[in-house]
C-alpha cells in the first residue's frame, strides 16, 4: 500500500507549483515591473536625441537661408513648423533646417507656418 502514497505524493508535487517556481514567477513579474517603468524614461531620452539629431541635421548655414534674429512681416520662427522650442518661450532654440541657434524671434526663408507644439529642446 506503500505505492500508492508515493504516487498520489508524486502526482501532487507534480501538479502543485514549487517554491522555485513562485520565485521564479516573483523575479519575472519584477523584471517586467522594472522594464516597464524604465520604459518612459528610455522613450524620453529617445525622443530627446531625436530633437537633437534633427537640429543637427538642419546643417544649411543661416546665411544660405537669410536667416535674421527679427521676424519678417509678421512671420517668425516661433510659428514655423521647423522651430525647435527652447527651454522657455522666449529662449533661444533651434531648427531642422538651420545649423545653429535660433531665435524664436527670427525668420528665414525657409519659414513655413505650421505647428510646432512636438519640437522641443
């Protein structure tokens, strides 16, 4: 009658998740935790090499685009879809069209009204 009870204990322990198992679950769901909540820190950071690597593509010297620090009949960089926002409103920014920095104040003739509200520093 031995045999039984060995395998009805066998059946059970076969059936019944360990204590590894548990922790095992216990470290996945953490690792999961942690990844995902770095998630928005890592698509933050992406999404600020982006702005910087699209200023920096704007290489056209300014004097190529008769870039001024004053706006132009009423247009000005602050409401060109290409304007990359600085720190504040009225902070010096930068382009995707245009090496350097940028005053939201200016023009080119590049310009283009547009909406710019993603393009931050």
């Amino acid at each position: 009658m031995g045999t039984p009870t060995a395998a009805v204990s066998f059946n059970q322990l076969k059936e019944s998740p360990t204590t590894m198992d548990f922790e095992h679950q216990k470290l996945s769901r953490a690792s999961l935790l942690r990844s995902l909540a770095a998630a928005p820190i890592a698509i933050g950071a992406l999404a600020a090499l982006q702005a910087e690597a699209d200023a920096k593509m704007g290489a056209t010297p300014q004097s190529a685009v008769q870039y001024q620090s004053k706006p132009k009949g009423g247009a000005q960089c602050s409401q060109c879809r290409f304007f990359i926002k600085g720190k504040t409103k009225t902070a010096v920014g930068a382009c995707t069209q245009i090496a350097g920095k940028i005053a939201p104040t200016g023009w080119c003739v590049v310009f283009a009204k547009g909406d710019n509200s993603k393009n931050t520093m």
